[in-house]
C-alpha cells in the first residue's frame, strides 16, 4: 500500500510525498507512469537518460549535467530517487516530479504527452574566439569554438545521441 505524508523543510516549505511499498519516496505531484518505470530502473540498474522540463507544458529545460547514470535510492527516513552516474556509488537526487522524458541506450521509455525540446539553430555569430551560436527558440543558449561541438550539444539535448 502507498502511503502519502507530508515532509516539512528547513524553509517551512512542505511537500506532499509518496512511500511506495519498496520504500522509495516520490512526489506526490510524479506522474504514476514515472514512478512505475522509476521503480523498474531501481530494480535493473540500466543506464537512463533524464529529460527535465515542466510538467504542464511539456517543455524541457535543457539539462546537460547530471542526467545520465543509473537509477539508486538515498538512505534515511525518507529514501528519495537518486541519479547514479556510472562507476560512483551516489548522485544527486531526481526531480522525479520534474520528469517529462526517459531514455535507455535502446530508445525512449518515457515521454510527456506534450513533449517539446524546442526549435535550436545553428548561426555562425561574431563573438571572438565563439563563433558558432546555438539557439533555442531564437533565444542564444550557448556559444562555442568549434562547429563540430555546437553541433555534438544540439544532437545531446534533442536526444539523438543518449550522452556528452
């Protein structure tokens, strides 16, 4: 049986939770899809890929650190969701409510409904040293030095390749 309590935070903030039977606590606002493929990865230890972004809209906020590793769990009274990067025996804890793609190495096993990366270009800027702009929604997100890693970045954050 899930139960659901309420945590409150050193702020005074208080947050709704869910204890699933295996002990593994989420929150109450984590889709019911997530936190059955989030209980899955726990169990099998694959590599995933998280893809964070808001819930309402679909739209990712183009994460680039600490999205890749395996599925673990935190220690305590509250044992929340952790990111495991490969090869480490810790890592920081998931957003899990913050979730809108999953993907293993062999594809995506999750997708928000209205999932949205958003329209990226490529334009060569005048910017000494950075000449290469990358834009998301024609909004400048990074620059680089050479074509060939603005374009490794694009690649990362729509997807197509699973890491950096």
């Amino acid at each position: 049986m899930n139960e659901i309590f309420e945590e409150t935070l050193g702020n005074g903030n208080t947050i709704i939770c869910i204890r699933m039977p295996s002990g593994t606590c989420y929150h109450a606002a984590t889709p019911k899809k997530v936190i059955t493929l989030l209980e899955k990865l726990l169990k099998n230890g694959i590599e995933v890929r998280v893809f964070y972004g808001n819930c309402d809209t679909g739209q990712c906020w183009h994460e680039e650190n600490d999205v890749v590793g395996r599925i673990g769990r935190s220690t305590g009274t509250i044992k929340i969701p952790l990111l495991v990067p490969v090869g480490d025996s810790g890592g920081p804890g998931l957003l899990d409510h913050c979730i809108v793609r999953i993907d293993s190495r062999e594809g995506t096993l999750y997708r928000h409904k209205k999932f949205r990366v958003g329209d990226m270009t490529l334009a060569k800027g005048n910017t000494r040293g950075y000449p290469w702009d990358v834009f998301i929604d024609n909004v400048l997100h990074a620059r680089f030095r050479e074509n060939s890693a603005a374009i490794k970045l694009m690649d990362f954050l729509q997807g197509n390749v699973f890491a950096l």
